[in-house]
C-alpha cells in the first residue's frame, strides 16, 4: 500500500525539518520544498493528499502571499482532493490572506491532526 504524500514548502530550514519529521511520524511520504520555484515543479507534477506551506514563502516578514496564491490555484485545478493550508507567524498577514481567499492559519494555532483529519 503507497503512503499518502505531502508537500511541505517553508523558507525556514529548521522548521522545515520539524515539520517533514512530525508528517513522517503519521505515515507520510513526504516532499519538501524551500523555494516558490521548486514548490510549483513538485506540485504539478506530484500527487499530493496534503500541502502545508509558508504563505509568502522566499519573502520572510512580507505581505506577499503569490506563492501560496499559486500553489492553491494548481490545487484547485487539480483532479485531486488536496487539501492545503499556507501558515505565518505574523497574525496581519494571516488575515490579508484569508482576505484573499486563501485557507491560512498562524503557525502557533497550526494542528497537525486537526489538518491531517479535517474531512471537510
């Protein structure tokens, strides 16, 4: 039976890495990115139950949210049902996101079982 893959995209290495070792923990292959640029190559051409991302990824304290803006419209195109979410440690970018449209949440309000489980 394959393992349920997720892409986990963040600029910070450290919790990049903190993140791929708790997916793993629940069964996930997972496939991590540090750019906008590799995060696109490997979401459109990966089969992704889950993607979890910076929000404005390679532009740290940034109101910027083109990344996740780009990775959520694959996903919505998408044949599959993959369920995203973009987090940020800044509430003010949380909420210009979520003003956008995008599913967004702080890091410090982030579950990972509620991601995981959610079956909305």
């Amino acid at each position: 039976m394959q393992k349920p893959r997720v892409l986990i995209a963040f600029h910070d290495p450290d919790y990049l890495l903190s993140l791929e070792n708790l997916f793993k923990l629940f069964g996930y292959d997972v496939v991590t990115a540090e750019t906008e640029q590799d995060m696109l190559s490997v979401l459109k051409d990966g089969n992704f139950q889950l993607c979890l991302m910076d929000v404005n990824l390679g532009r740290p304290g940034e109101k910027y949210t083109e990344p996740a803006e780009k990775a959520y419209e694959i996903i919505r195109r998408g044949e599959e049902s993959t369920r995203f979410l973009a987090l940020s440690g800044d509430p003010e970018i949380v909420r210009y996101a979520s003003d956008k449209g995008l599913p967004c949440k702080t890091k410090a309000s982030f579950n990972i079982r509620e991601f995981i489980y959610d079956t909305r």
